[in-house]
C-alpha cells in the first residue's frame, strides 16, 4: 500500500468515511489520536500520485501530536477542545488540499499514472 499511487477518486472513498469516523468522535470526546496515523498511511500513496515523498505526513502527524502535548500542557483544561480542534483542523485541511490536487499524468518513481475511476496502485488493478 506505501508504495503504489491513488488517484483522487479512490482516495475519497477510502479517507471520506475514516475523517467523518474521527470527526464524530471527536464530538462525542473520543480522541484516538492512532487513527490519524491511519489517515496518514493512506495519504502515502496519494502523495505519490501528486510526485511527492510519503514522507510529507509526517509534517501534519508530528504537528498534531507535539501540538497536543503541549497544548495538554500549556492550555488551560477548558480550552482544550478548542486547541485539540484546532490542530485537527490543521490537519484536515491538509488532507482536503491533497485530495483536491491533481495527479502527475505521466510514471513517476511510484508507478504509472492511475485510471480513471476508482482504480489502486497499478493501472491494471482497476476495478
């Protein structure tokens, strides 16, 4: 999965359902702060697809979870919803900015471009 491309399509159907997942738990005071590593394992491949390192993760991922150290630290505890939002927030928009981004129309070093459609990895895995 870390090594192939998505395409935008693909990338919803999969991603949609595990935001709106953590966003609902969010509201009832569930945080699993896991489950955007998760998001971000998706997000990898669809990285890819655009012509940039999964590496680029990393950035939301060690910006949501030093922020909610120090926010559990530094903000008082009936502001921390309002700090944990934001840095979910954050995050959230990066996903929104990757899936709107169009992919590389041409192979890259993941592969060849991906189908139209809903299709993962190689062209010739489209379903």
């Amino acid at each position: 999965m870390l090594d192939g491309r998505i395409n935008r399509q693909s990338f919803w159907v999969i991603i949609g359902p595990m935001v709106a997942l953590q966003i609902a738990l969010s509201v009832i005071g569930w945080r699993i702060p896991l489950a955007w590593v998760a998001i971000a394992l998706v997000c990898v491949p669809r990285l890819h697809d655009i012509g940039r390192t999964g590496k680029w993760v990393l950035a939301p991922l060690i910006v949501t979870f030093v922020g909610g150290i120090l926010a559990g630290q530094i903000v008082p505890e009936h502001q921390l919803s309002v700090a944990t939002f934001g840095l979910n927030a954050a995050t959230l928009l990066a996903i929104i900015w990757l899936g709107s981004e169009a992919g590389e129309p041409v192979s890259n070093l993941w592969g060849a471009p991906t189908t139209p459609g809903l299709s993962f990895g190689k062209p010739s895995e489209a379903f």
